[in-house]
C-alpha cells in the first residue's frame, strides 16, 4: 500500500496512451513514480496483483484505500486537477 498523495503510473515505452498521458502532464508538476512494467522486476506481477489487469496505463494512488485507475483520459484529469 502506497501512502498518501504518493502517485505511480504503471506503464510501457510502446503504449500510444501511456505517452498521451506522460506529454499531458509534462511541465505541470506532476510528482510522479514511474513504473515500466517491462523492465521493473515483478511490477507487471503487482499491477495483476493488485488492480486485476495488465492493461496500462494505469495509474496507483492512496487516498485512503489503495486505488488502481486504468483510462489514459481519467488518469490525466486526475492528475491535472487544480494544476
């Protein structure tokens, strides 16, 4: 479990909407682990794990309860909102 405002987006090199969502946020003070499920040791393992899918994006957050967002356009408002 993450802790609190912590964010990470699961992602790959290759996925047209994971690079949507990078260039939507780039310059916007996104604070932002980044998660390549091809070359992170077992993260593709964690993503099924805990968010059911292997799909990216998707985008892990904490706001109280562990939480697994996979749309490239819900992750980037999400993230863009009061920026």
């Amino acid at each position: 479990m993450r802790d609190k405002d912590i964010y990470a987006l699961y992602y790959t090199k290759a996925c047209p909407f994971c690079i949507k969502v990078l260039r939507a946020i780039e310059g916007k003070g996104v604070d932002l682990e980044l998660v390549d499920i091809n070359s992170v040791a077992g993260a593709r393992d964690k993503l099924l794990q805990n968010g059911g899918k292997t799909m990216v994006p998707c985008l892990n957050y904490n706001d109280g309860v562990d939480r697994w967002m996979y749309e490239s356009d819900d992750i980037i408002a999400f993230l863009l909102q009061g920026k």
